[in-house]
C-alpha cells in the first residue's frame, strides 16, 4: 500500500522531484513558493539521488541553469511565483526556441508589479499564451491539489522530454500552501549517462568523435530556417492539442448548466455545485488539468447541452476567453472573478450563478 | 636547400589545429577572436579533452563560436552564459564547462551571473573577450569603453559625467573568493598570443581541481568598431587599452 | 644553429588582414597583389629570410598559414 504523508503543495513538489528522479533545481526565495527550495535544502538529496539543489543570484539565474542543465539531457527543474516568473520568460522562450525540456513551476500570487502574496490566476494569459518573445507555447498543467503538486512533476517531466519542450506546473498560493495528504510512489531513480543517451542524444554531454557535434540554440540569422524551425514547432504544438488534452468533469452527464474552472477555482465550484444540485439545479464543472493544450472540443460538446457556462477564475477573465472559444456561440457564457488574493466562497459562486442566470 | 626539401609533413612545425572546423570565420578581418577561438581548439586538443568539453558562447559576435571549435556547445542568451555552465559544470562534474563571452555580454547584461558564479566558486572557466566596443550590433559603447573613446553611441567619444567610467570588471572579480586564477592576456602579436595559451591551459586546468573559477581576459581588437586596420588596431590597443587594462596575472591561488 | 623555414597560405581563406606582416621578424610576408574569391589581397611568401618561427600563423585568426621548418648546418 502506497504511504500517505500530510505535506504542503509546495512541500509535495520538493518531495516529489528527489523521489522521480529529478536532476537539478535551481531557484530564488519568493512568496509563496519558497517551501519547495526549502524543503530540497532540508532533504540534502545531494547526499542520496545525487540531485543537484542551487540557490542563484536571481530567477534569471535560475532559468538561464535550468537552460544549462537542460541542455545536458538533464531533468532539470525551478519554480517561482508570478513576478519572478516574469524574469523567467525570456530564459522560457530561448528554451522553447533550442526545444530544451524543463519544468517550471508557478505558484501564483496576485499582480500586476509587486502585487500581493495572496493567491491568484493572473498569470494565466502570460503562461497559457507565451510569456516570452516569439511565437512558442509552454505545455501547461494546473494541479487542483496537494496530491497534484507531487504528481504533475513526472507528469511534465514526461510530456517535457516527449515534445522537447517546457512545461510549466500553473499553481497557485492556495494549492502551494494548502496542506492535504499527499499518496507517495515508489521512487524512481534518476536517468543514467547511457539512458541520456538514448533519450536525448541531441544533448551537449561532450563529443566523442563518433558524432557530429551537438549544439544548443535558438538562433538562426536566415529568414527560411527561423521560418521552417517555426512551423516545426507549430506542428508539435498541433499535435500536442490533437493528443494531449486533459480535462476532469463533475456532474455534468445531466447538467443544464456548467462551471468552468482551473486550480484552487475548480475545488470551490464542486462545492459550489453540490450547493446548487442540493436546490434542485442541475449544475455541472469541466476543470481544464491542461491549460495548453486546451479542451475546446470538451467545452463545445457541452455546449451543446447546456443553457450557459460561467467561468470562475481569481482574475479579471483571462481563460474565460477560451470557454467562449470552445463554447461557439452555443450559449451564453459568462465570467465571474476575484483579485488582489481575494478568494471567493462556494456561497459566491453560488449567488454570481443564480445572478447571471436570473434564478431567484 | 629548396622548397620541395622543406614543404614534407615531417616538417611542419604549425598549422590550423584539427579542433578547428573548416568553416570560414565570419568575423572581421584581423579579429582576435579568431585568434582567440583557435588558441582554444589547440588547447582542449593538446589536452585531449575534446569528449570531456561543454563551450556556451554568448550573444555578440562570438554567437558562432559553435560553428568552429568541433565540440559540443551551448548557446546561452545576452549575458548569461555562467548560470549555464554553472548547471552544466554541477550536472556533469567530470566535464570541462567554458563560457566565451564578449565586454558587451560579461560586463554589462551578464555582471550578476559573471560575479554570483565566481563567488560561489564555481570550477569553471571564462573566457573574456574585451575589445571595448559591442562588435556585432554595430559599434556601441560598452561598459569598458575608454574614456574619450567615440562609439556610435559615443560619437563625440565617452564622457565620464554622461557615460561613467570603464568598468575593470577583471580587477573586481579577482577580489572575490570564488576566483581561482584571474589573467589578462592579449594575442596581438606572437609572444603574447603563446603567453593567452598558457593561461588558457592553465585555467582548463584548475577547473579540473575544485579551486573554483579561472577567469582569462584577453584585451582585443575591434578594427571594425574602432575604424582602424588591424595592424593599427594593435597599436592602438597597446598604447590606450594596456593602461587602462594592463597585462599580466591579477590572481593565482596557487601561487 | 640556424632554421630555414617556409609557410604555405590558404589563400582562399585568408582575409589579407596583414597581422601576420606586422609580425614576421624576417620580412618574409607581404600581401600579395592578387586578390582571392572574396576579393582580399592574400598573404604570401617573399624571399628565403624565413626562419619557420610561426609567429606569422601563431597571430593569424583565420588559421589560414602552415610552417615548415628545417634545422640548417
């Protein structure tokens, strides 16, 4: 039987990088996700995996080592909170444009600038759409729990070596430093030098002379090769929308109308459904697990047999817009949010609901 | 004795190093990076390091660092070539991990990632290239412009009350306790490029012995950004750029 | 003990930046007045002075000179 721990998001996602094989990480205190660092430094993992733990000079720093230890074929890894995930975005873009795999971790916090400690979502527009420069997407997956945390690591270590290419972990300041009970797996152990070679022979781990040798960048001067590079990326990204879509539903086989919600959001609109089906409503939630790729297709269906969609989002509207995209024109679909690290009740949602679908 | 006698592979006593790519170098005629990249490829040779090797070249013009030295390499954004060698170097400790990077790239975008790297000791080696000048955007100031020096963005030449002053980011480095082995060297002409060859090996070599982190500028030319041939780019550089930035080595914790 | 020495010009590749003039002890190199693909007046040999020192290709940066050198009675 697998062991259970009471652990923090944050904590999960420390425990879980020594215990799946994670090479390095490389990071910067900033609230609220400094418990990841912090656990990594008190589990020495140094001393058993071999994980190599640094704390940089800047998140800058910390993207720019997970760009190095990347480019070794290594599963490297940081997180962040929202404005040091602002300094990562070029480092982000450089690693999509030399299709380096890393995960990224984002433990959302309130902004713009400096913004608050509290959780919020607003990073969605910026992790979903880019972030950085160029015409690239970050594979993104947004846990709704502790347990999540602890298994989105393997996860995006998986679809980041499958697609060569970033995956970011969007979290938020209630999932980083709510507590729950966390499944532990068995631990995998690392990749050895000849699996590297295997899995990513395009890595710099030295030329022998056997090989041509392998160089990592993201530049090319010509106009053709950027452009032939950018539709090679476009169709991955294709196929990973095509093949990697991941989703959840609660209560939605008989709904009559729907809740869209991601993260934290997605917890508080089950309860906010259960309140209403305890009315007498039939109402239903579709949480989005992957951000991109995103479930157009799921939110169409439903659609199609509901009266209306409301997205519930810590933020001002941002993946609202893509309910709306994936929703067609087939009903109406409306929006309601907080900020600031203001978190709504179920009681809210609730009210918002009956609001917007003029039920007394 | 006649030529014949004397052309036979026997005797050659100096060619282009096999580490050396045939690709032609984009760089301006005259330019030591050229100079530079080769004392390199001799180096990791004559170490037989080449399996053992990470280069990450930074932007500027030495971007293309990868298209000659026949190694592995890693192309790192505006100055922060150390943060990746300092992954590489920790993920891969049996390797050899360089950076080669520009005055423009080290002294200016990348001084947090160059100071942070040899403050925690890191066992790798940089090489700092510094003409003075940002090379490949056209001729600009760099932090270690001289004082008088026109740049495209100093065309009336650096004036301390609106520019600064020139940044002797070597001198700073070598106060920290990270830094192994800090040098300036130059290769303009044949004695002083065998003397950056020895630091360079040097400097590969105590990256290999935990000490922490070899630093080797080498005072360059920009003939382009500097509007002079390249005869008389070497020129100018002894008679203004060695005062401001003198030869010699500034640290050696072996010593 | 004297050298005698001579050196060999990728011609092709070189760039007539003339370090390698600057640098010769003996005089023994000068750009040539012919031009290679690129249109660059290319380095060359002139005389018997050399002595095979390599100073000409230690200096060169696009490693364009090879040295041959032979210990003369």
């Amino acid at each position: 039987m697998a062991e259970k721990v009471l652990m923090k998001g944050n904590e999960a996602i420390a425990i879980s990088a020594i215990r799946n094989g994670v090479d390095g990480y490389f990071g910067y205190p900033i609230t609220p996700q400094s418990e990841v660092m912090e656990t990594l430094m008190k589990e020495k993992p140094w001393e058993t995996t071999g994980m190599v733990v640094l704390q940089a000079e800047s998140e800058v720093s910390s993207i720019n080592m997970v760009y190095g230890g990347a480019s070794c074929g290594k599963k490297v890894m940081t997180s962040s909170s929202s404005p040091g995930i602002s300094l990562m975005c070029e480092g982000i873009s450089y690693m999509a444009g030399a299709e380096l795999p890393c995960v990224v971790v984002d433990v959302m916090r309130g902004g713009p600038g400096l913004g608050t400690i509290q959780p919020s979502q607003g990073d969605y527009n910026q992790i979903v759409k880019g972030g950085g420069h160029g015409d690239y997407h970050n594979i993104v997956i947004a846990p709704a729990s502790a347990q999540d945390m602890y298994d989105f690591v393997d996860w995006g270590f998986e679809l980041a070596f499958k697609y060569r290419n970033p995956v970011v972990v969007l979290a938020d300041g209630v999932i980083g430093q709510m507590m729950e009970k966390v499944e532990i797996h068995p631990p995998k152990p690392r990749m050895t030098d000849e699996e590297i070679r295997t899995k990513a022979p395009w890595a710099t781990v030295g030329k022998p002379a056997s090989r041509e040798r392998n160089i990592i960048t993201s530049l090319s001067l010509d106009s053709d090769t950027q452009e032939a590079f950018n539709r090679k990326l476009h169709a991955k990204y294709s196929e990973i929308q095509e093949k990697e879509v991941k989703f959840t539903e609660y209560m939605t086989e008989d709904a009559e109308y729907l809740f869209t919600a991601f993260g934290c959001s997605s917890r508080i609109c089950e309860a906010a459904v259960d309140m209403l089906r305890a009315e007498g409503i039939k109402a239903g939630l579709l949480r989005p697990v992957t951000l991109f790729p995103f479930p157009y297709k799921e939110i169409s269906r439903l659609a199609s047999q509901v009266k209306s969609i409301m997205s519930i989002e810590l933020n001002f509207g941002q993946m609202v817009e893509d309910v709306r995209l994936g929703a067609e024109n087939k009903c109406p679909v409306g929006f309601y949010g907080r900020q600031g690290g203001n978190i709504y009740t179920p009681e809210e949602v609730a009210e918002e609901f009956r609001k917007f679908n003029n039920i007394k | 004795m006649n030529i014949e006698d004397i052309r036979k592979p026997e005797n050659i006593v100096y060619r282009k190093p096999a580490l050396l790519t045939d690709n032609i170098m984009h760089y301006c005629p005259g330019c030591s990076h050229g100079t530079v990249h080769k004392i390199v490829a001799e180096v990791i040779g004559e170490m037989g390091i080449q399996e053992k090797t990470i280069g990450i070249c930074p932007v500027g013009c030495s971007v293309f660092a990868y298209n000659y030295i026949d190694i592995d390499w890693q192309e790192a954004a505006h100055g922060r070539a150390p943060a990746l060698a300092t992954a590489t170097k920790r993920l891969c400790p049996d390797k050899y991990v360089f950076t080669y990077q520009g005055d423009g790239d080290l002294a200016s975008i990348g001084t947090a990632e160059i100071i942070h790297a040899c403050s925690r000791g890191e066992n790798i080696v940089v090489i700092f290239i510094n003409n003075g000048i940002y090379g490949m955007t056209g001729g600009q100031m760099a932090p270690t412009t001289l004082l008088g020096m026109k740049t495209s963005t100093t065309p009336y030449g650096r004036d301390a009350k609106l520019n600064g002053f020139p940044l002797k980011i070597t001198e700073m480095l070598a106060a920290l306790d990270g830094t192994a082995y800090i040098t300036r060297q130059s290769v303009h002409t044949a004695p002083a490029a065998r003397k950056a060859k020895n630091a360079i090996r040097k400097a590969f070599e105590y990256s290999d012995r935990n000490i922490g982190l070899s630093f080797v500028e080498i005072v360059s030319t920009c003939n382009s950004g500097w509007k002079l041939s390249p005869v008389a780019a070497n020129k100018w550089m002894e008679e203004n750029m060695f005062k401001e930035y003198p030869l010699g080595d500034i640290k050696d914790v072996l010593k | 003990m004297a050298f005698k020495g001579i050196i060999e010009v990728d011609t092709q590749r070189c760039k007539g930046c003339s370090v390698c003039v600057a640098n010769c002890p003996t005089h023994s190199i000068r750009l040539s007045s012919k031009v290679n693909g690129k249109g660059y007046n290319y380095a060359e040999m002139v005389g018997d002075a050399c002595i095979g020192c390599s100073n000409c290709a230690v200096v060169c940066p696009d490693s364009v000179i090879t040295v041959y050198r032979v210990k003369v009675q």
